[in-house]
C-alpha cells in the first residue's frame, strides 16, 4: 500500500520530468495536470502562501483521527443470509496488477483487505496497487490511464463530464456494497428528521422536494437536461399545514436544513430529490463540519435542529448521536406507500428509499470488453465470498440477490459490434 507522501512525490518526480524534457509516463501526465488545475484555482496569495499550512488542515486531521477511531473496528455484529448469493466461480485465470484509486474508507477499514485477500486465493498471480486518498481521484484516474478502478460514492456530473469528453461513452458502474446503516464516513443512509413533538410522521419523496427544493425550468440525468422535470411555485410545500399538520402547526414555517452545498451529500440529496437540479429552498440553512477547540470534528446541525419546534433536516446516519428532541420520519417512494421506517434492515434491503451505495467505476472499451482481471475481481467482489467480506468488516451493508443479479448481467453484457 502507498505511504502517505505517494501522491506528492509523483507530483514532485512529474515536474522534474517535464523541466528535463524526459518522456512524461500516464501518472505524471495526471500529476502535471492536477498540478495545473491547482494552480489556475489558487488565487495569488494563496500560492504566495504555499510554504505554510493550509487553512483547512485542521479539518483533515481532525478527519484522519475521526477515521482512525472507526476503520478497524466492526459497528454490527448481525449477519444476513446469503446463501442465495451466487458462489465465486473463476471464468477464467488471470494475473497483473489491478491499480485501485478512490476512497480511502476502503482500506482504512478492512474490507479492501479481506478483498484482497479472497481473490488472491484464486488468482494468486494478481497483486494490487493502491491509491486510496479520496473518491476525488477515482474518475480522473481512469480518464488519465493511471487507474484500473475508481472506487468510492456516485460519479458526479463534472466526473462524468470529464469522462465522456476524453473517452465518448460512459464508464462501467458497478454496485459493490450498500452503504452503512450508522457508521459516519461509510456512505450511511439518510434520514428525515423533525421535532419529537411534530404531527408529520411520515413523508413522500414528492413532498421532500416541495420542502427542500424550489421551482425549477428543468432537471439533469447524467450529463443531459431534461425540461420537463420543472415545476412551478406552485409545487413548493412551506407551512407544516401544507403537509397534513392542523392546529398550532397548520400556518408555522418549514424551516429547512441541510448542509454546505460543496458537500457531495447535498449534490446526492439534489439528484435524488430536486431532480438534480440544485434548486434549494430560498430559507435554506446550509450547515458546515468545523474543528472544535478540543480537536474534534463538530458539526452544529442537530443542535439547533433540536430547539427548533418547527425544523427539518435531512441527517447522514440519522440514530447515531440523535437528541431526544428529535425524530426520524418514514419515506414512502409514492403516495401509495408503503411508508418505511429507517431501520438497519430497511436500509439492507432498500426498502427504504435514502439508502447509498458503494461504486466502483471501470473503463469499458466501445464493444463493452473490460480488462478481465479487473472483471474478475468485480465478479469476486459481488460474489457471495464478496459480501460475506463485507458483512465481516461490520461497517457497509451486504448487496442482496437482487442487487447482485442486476451487477452481473452488466458485467456479462455480451459483446457489442463496433462495425459501421
């Protein structure tokens, strides 16, 4: 596994290539142009400043200890059937190196591990070369030649940009775990939190959209608009009468939270609500994770939440540290139900509908063949021996069958003519 430094002593040895006029290998290429794009960003005295730490390092380590306290350890302990999981069975021997870029959960936790491990005992011959810093690099590293496989949380629309641009067709996405029920950085669920004393106990995804969301001339699919998922003002829920609640609640405001809109859990939020539109609610109170006095990672969210009889917000791994003031309400995908509660098991199964997933993206060629080593370890990882990794690293929920049947059938898509 790569030290911490990797990344900046490629960037370093890429400078010295170019300035030498030695022939620039895939990896420097990437390094020269992440370096370039840094430097376009950067403003004057931000680069005049290079030399002294840069402000938001606080955060990042107080995020890399955040990680450290949960990476090893296992948060549940319950164990989901899996026999109806298709058993692993190799297609064919292969050996190499698969380089992996992406999320460092991944190997901060051990399921990168235990994957590893897995597939190395039918193919022994294939080694792993890994880069797990940030979801941030997954993508880019495909589209530069330096990565087999980008692993982490949902493409996003300027990744997918990238990627389309440089290569015309998209990348293969694979599903390889559900993310966590609780567990803070594993891709948890999301809940829907109001005031303990609130009437609204239940909501559709149609109604979050008028709480949450705003009028709008269109929404995105991938890279591509689509007018006719705009709505008018008419469509915007503001009052807790709107939503069915009587009395003292039926003309009191929805005062809405949510989090910093730089944060990919806002982008989710918008694509999965909003249509991905990004258009907020006007009264949005946008929240931002901060380093307390102490060190820590602090985000002061659910305590304002808390004494606000007439919030709501949506909340990551909403059971974990919720106050007593608060309370998680059931989603339904319609109004025809079923109104489902956010449980561990719903969240497993995706009844529930604001679970996340894990991604891990491959570059297809235009007849749909993919590099079969990096086939075969996908095929390993949706397997049963794949999930049953999962489910021991105690953090990412297990794929069910389903889930696992629909990974398959693309990763075994026949063929395709590329003729004229």
């Amino acid at each position: 596994m790569n030290s911490p430094d990797t990344y900046d002593s490629h960037a370093h040895a890429a400078a010295r290539e170019h300035a030498a006029g030695t022939p620039a290998t895939p990896l420097s290429i990437f390094a020269l142009l992440a370096l370039g794009v840094l430097s376009l960003l950067a403003p004057p005295a931000a680069m005049a400043q290079a030399d002294k730490p840069a402000a938001g390092l606080d955060l990042q380590r107080a995020r890399a200890q955040f990680v450290e306290a949960k990476g090893k350890k296992v948060f549940y302990t319950k164990r989901w059937d899996l026999s109806d999981l298709p058993s692993y069975e190799p297609k064919q021997k292969v050996s190499g190196t698969i380089r992996m870029w992406g999320s460092n959960y991944i190997v901060d936790g051990n399921v990168g591990k235990y994957w590893e491990e897995g597939f190395r005992k039918f193919h022994p011959g294939v080694k792993f070369d890994y880069h797990m810093k940030t979801t941030i690099a997954a993508v880019p590293a495909l589209v530069f030649g330096v990565g087999d496989i980008g692993v982490g949380r949902k493409i996003t629309f300027a990744e997918l940009l990238l990627y389309q641009r440089y290569n015309d067709r998209d990348p293969l996405e694979i599903t390889v775990a559900t993310g966590s029920y609780d567990v803070t950085g594993w891709q948890p669920g999301y809940g829907i939190v109001v005031n303990k004393d609130n009437p609204v106990t239940q909501l559709t995804l149609q109604q979050l959209d008028g709480v949450f969301g705003s009028q709008r001339l269109g929404g995105w699919e991938g890279t591509s608009w689509h007018p006719e998922y705009a709505r008018g003002p008419e469509g915007n829920i503001r009052t807790w009468g709107q939503l069915g609640a009587q009395g003292e609640w039926a003309d009191k405001p929805i005062n809405v939270y949510g989090l910093n809109l730089r944060y990919h859990q806002a982008t989710e939020i918008s694509d999965r609500l909003l249509k991905a539109s990004d258009k907020w609610n006007e009264q949005l109170r946008i929240y931002a994770n901060f380093v307390t006095p102490d060190g820590k990672l602090g985000r002061s969210l659910t305590d304002d939440l808390a004494k606000d009889r007439f919030g709501i917000a949506y909340i990551a791994a909403p059971t974990r540290n919720l106050p007593p003031e608060l309370k998680i309400v059931a989603l339904a995908r319609t109004p025809a139900g079923p109104y489902v509660p956010y449980t561990m098991e719903t969240v497993h199964d995706r009844s529930y509908p604001l679970f996340d997933e894990i991604y891990m993206y491959v570059d297809q060629a235009r007849d749909r063949s993919i590099d079969p080593k990096v086939k075969e370890f996908l095929r390993f990882i949706v397997s049963r021996e794949g999930q049953e990794a999962v489910q021991r690293d105690g953090k990412y929920l297990p794929l069910t069958a389903a889930m696992v049947r629909e990974q398959l059938r693309k990763l075994d898509a026949p063929l395709a003519s590329t003729s004229e």
